[in-house]
C-alpha cells in the first residue's frame, strides 16, 4: 500500500481551505492528509519544522504575502516543495515565485483534483531528485575534503622526507671532502671517485631543492620562477642525473645538443622536471632500444622557441597508447590542484607544466616504429602562458 501523503495548506481564508478539502478528497492516489496552517507564523513554523510532504502556499496573507514567507523558508533551509497558489494570473508573480524556489504555480480559479494531484506528484519528485543532488554533493564535498587532507598530509611527509635526505647528502658531502682531502695527490683512482661523488651529490641536491620548491600548501597558487638559463649545461645535468636508468632494459642513451645552443628564460625546475618525467618513464618502458634527446632552436607559431625532443626506437606505440601508458604511472603528487594538479601522470602532468611555461607538449610517432615526446617552450616566458601554441 502507499503511503498518505501529508500536505500543508498556508491559507488565511476558511472557503479556500474548504475548497482544497474537497479537491484533495477526489483524488484517489495518492491518498492525502491536510493540515490547515491560518497565518504567516504558523505557516513558517510549520515549514521548518519539516515534518510535511508538499506545502499549498496562498499569496495573499494578510498583512503578508507568501512570496516572503517562501523568500524566508528558503534562507531558513526549508525543504519541502511548495506549491504556490493565487487568484490572480500574473506572469511576474509565476516568475518570482519560481526565482524563489517554488516548485509549481497554479491560479486558484482553474484549480482541478487531476491538476492539483499531477502539480504534487510532480513536485514530491522535483523535492526527491533535489534531496539526491545535494546528498552527491555532501558525499562530493566529503571526498574533496578527504583528498585535500591526503594530499596534504602526503606533502608533509615528502617535504619531512626531502630534508632527512637533504641532511644525509649533507654527511656525505662532508666525509667525501674529508677523503678527496686525504687522497690529494697520493691515489689518482680514489681522487677521481671522490671527484664523481661530488658531482652526484650536487645533481642530488639540486633535485632535491626542486622537489621541495613544488611541495606548496595547497592554497598556493602555481608559480614561475622564470630565470636565464644556459641550455647545455642544463642538458648535461639532466642526462647525468637519468643515466643510471638508462642501462636497465638494455637501452643506450645519445645526446644531441650544441654546446652554442644558448640560453632561455624559463623556470629551470619545471622544465627540469618534465624531462625527468619523460625520460624516465622513456627508459622504463623502452627494451633494447635506443634513446635519443636532441635540443633544437625551432619557432611554433610565429614564436622563437626550443625544442627537446625524445625518441626511442625501442618504444613502438601510436600516440594514443603512448599517452594512456604513461598516463598509468603515479607521480610525485606534492599538493592538491592548481599545482598538485600536473602531476597526476606523467604524460598529462608534464604537458600542464609545459603549457604553464608557456609552452606544449606533443605525443607522436615518426615512421612505422618510432615514438617521439617534443616538448617545445619559448625563448622567454610570458605571464598567462600567451606564447603557448595553438
């Protein structure tokens, strides 16, 4: 069996009570149980108390109107539907009361059971589709609320991991000092280790520094720190500081990039980051294959610009699967968006951080067996990324 439907009528007039008594008696389903509400303060007590299906809403309230009292129950978070009702046919009025969240409207004068019981089934279903949008958006806002923690609370530990390393290296640091000291001039051998771990814990260092440099709290905004940079040796720091996972799936690593290619102004940890990203995912994916990086000056759009192109003979994928592969790949997530936002992956990751610095990053294939990752930025950043190319 369904059950009764209960109905509130805010309605001053005792005819008009008596006549929507009798309407709501010719309805056979469903069944409806009305309780007569005579003033403006009954009408809104009994709203907010909530304990009511549908509400039929009169305008004319004494020295009140119903359009106040729907204007208050809806500040007063009211949420049953309410179905407003008049004597007079007015446009504006059907309007305002639909501005203020009334569900229906109907002019007394033409008020019949079959089109008083169809405008309230239609708005107990409007009030039901109602409650579940804002029941997804409470359990949206809840998810939202968790991830921002989790990503905080992640950010904390990378920022509390980062500086434990930093610490270390700084150990490190130190006792190699002591031993290249104490081999100077005695064991060329030992003096060139030394030499080699120096260099690896600058690379380290500098990595570290920008790990720490993109782990914002999240109400930061992203950031460009664009300075000069000189192309070769930055290169040179990149491949050294990715070489060691060259070798693992037997791949081999070739460099192309003149040592008069120049500088750009760009933020160096960014950039320094996506080609990170990029080989390294390159090198984990690619079997028996050979690496190519190539840096060229190259204008897109009518703007000067570089081009670091990465290729790889062993990774033999069409754009499409290229991307949903490395898409696949969790990483480093140091925030929650706007700057958390890029690094989502490593394909969609890298290419917000290629278009923030005014620049793009392209997924393609040359030939029949060669994937190519181009990323282009331009000779000198712009704020709002306007040199990014179409």
């Amino acid at each position: 069996m369904r059950r009764r439907i209960s109905v509130l009528l805010v309605e001053d007039d005792e005819d008009d009570f008596i006549m929507t008594q009798a309407l709501l008696s010719e309805i056979d389903e469903p069944k409806c149980d009305l309780t007569w509400a005579q003033s403006f303060e009954e009408g809104l007590s009994r709203l907010v108390d909530g304990s009511f299906d549908v509400c039929l809403l009169d305008y004319a309230l004494g020295e009140r109107t119903g359009m106040e009292l729907l204007a208050q129950s809806a500040t007063a978070g009211v949420e049953v539907p309410i179905i407003f009702l008049t004597g007079q046919d007015e446009h504006r009025l059907d309007v305002e009361a639909t501005r203020l969240g009334a569900a229906d409207y109907l002019v007394k004068s033409r008020i019949r059971a079959d089109l008083l019981e169809r405008s309230i089934r239609y708005a107990l279903e409007r009030a039901r589709s109602l409650s579940a949008l804002r029941l997804l958006n409470r359990e949206l806002e809840l998810t939202r609320d968790q991830a921002v923690r989790a990503n905080q609370a992640k950010n904390d530990v990378l920022t509390a991991v980062s500086q434990t390393c930093r610490e270390s290296l700084g150990t490190i640091v130190a006792c190699n000092d002591a031993l290249e000291a104490r081999f100077a001039g005695r064991d060329a051998v030992a003096e060139g280790y030394a030499r080699e771990v120096r260099e690896a814990c600058r690379t380290l260092e500098r990595l570290l520094t920008d790990v720490l440099d993109m782990s914002p709290s999240a109400s930061e905004a992203p950031v460009v720190q664009p300075r000069s940079l000189a192309l070769a040796p930055f290169i040179q720091e990149v491949v050294a500081a990715v070489r060691p996972l060259v070798g693992h799936n037997d791949n081999t690593l070739e460099v192309s990039c003149a040592d008069d290619i120049g500088a750009i102004e760009t933020d160096p940890a960014h950039l320094r980051r996506v080609l990170l990203t990029l080989l390294a995912n390159t090198c984990k994916f690619a079997r028996r294959g050979r690496i190519h990086l190539s840096v060229t000056r190259r204008s897109e759009g009518g703007v000067d610009g570089v081009e670091l192109a990465i290729r790889a003979s062993g990774l033999w994928m069409t754009p499409a699967q290229l991307e949903l592969l490395f898409a696949s790949i969790p990483q480093a997530d140091a925030g929650v968006a706007p700057r958390g936002a890029w690094t989502e992956s490593g394909i969609s990751g890298s290419r917000r951080v290629c278009r923030l610095l005014g620049g793009e990053l392209f997924v393609e294939t040359e030939g029949a067996r060669r994937s190519v990752l181009r990323v282009w930025v331009p000779d000198r950043w712009a704020a709002g990324g306007e040199h990014r190319p179409s």
